[in-house]
C-alpha cells in the first residue's frame, strides 16, 4: 500500500501481473515526450505521461484521484519519484524470499532413506 496525495493505492510489486502491467508502463515513458516550443505544453505533456503511468499501473482513474485533474509538473513528478522508491523494497524482498528458499533447497539430502517405495499402486484420483 502506497499513499499519494491522499489516495491509497495498492502497489504489489511481488504479484507478477502487477510486476508486469508497471515493468510496461516503465518502458512506455521514454516513447511518448514529443518535442514542442511552449513551456506549458512541455510540462502538460509530461504530466499526461505520469497520468497514463498511474492508470496503467493502479487502474483506470488513479490518475484523476491522485492528481485532480491538475497539470503540475513538480506534483507529477514526486508523486512518480514516491511509486518508483518501491522497486528497490520489493526488489529486496524477493531477494530475501528467494535466497531464503535456496539456502534450504541446497542442503545435502543424504539423510534421506534411498529406498523404493513399499507398493506399486499407481495414484487414482478421489472421484
């Protein structure tokens, strides 16, 4: 959970669709900047580009709740700078989870018995 501007917003950076659905929204930032002479369409459009970021990454309308409908550059971008200081938590959380269950999948199985199993019933399903 994520707080911007008041809104609460759900940001499970270790749920893979939602990993996927902001890894897209990354990539799409850099495609979108057009270039233009005036100052105001300059920051609108990099705002519009935060907002699409938002409505991909938390939904259709997360844009209008966290912003208001409001083109201002410096809000825009603090509110983008708070969701992408989530990547290196969720990147050291998978690392802890991951390393974790290494460390146990790595330990040496002689201890276990190295027989064959007692029977030769094949499973069936409970119906």
């Amino acid at each position: 959970m994520i707080e911007i501007n008041g809104v609460p917003l759900e940001l499970d950076l270790m749920d893979a669709d939602v990993a996927d659905s902001f890894q897209d929204a990354i990539n799409e930032l850099s495609t979108k900047a057009e270039k233009t002479d005036r100052l105001g369409d300059a920051i609108r459009q990099q705002c519009v580009i935060v907002n699409d970021f938002f409505d991909k990454v938390f939904g259709e309308g997360a844009s209008e709740a966290v912003f208001q409908g409001k083109m201002n550059l410096k809000n825009s971008l603090a509110a983008f700078e708070k969701v992408i200081n989530e990547i290196p938590d969720a990147q050291e959380s998978i690392h802890e989870l991951t390393s974790k269950y290494a460390k146990k999948a790595a330990k040496p199985m002689d201890h276990l018995p190295k027989t064959k199993p007692a029977t030769n019933k094949k499973f069936t399903p409970a119906r």
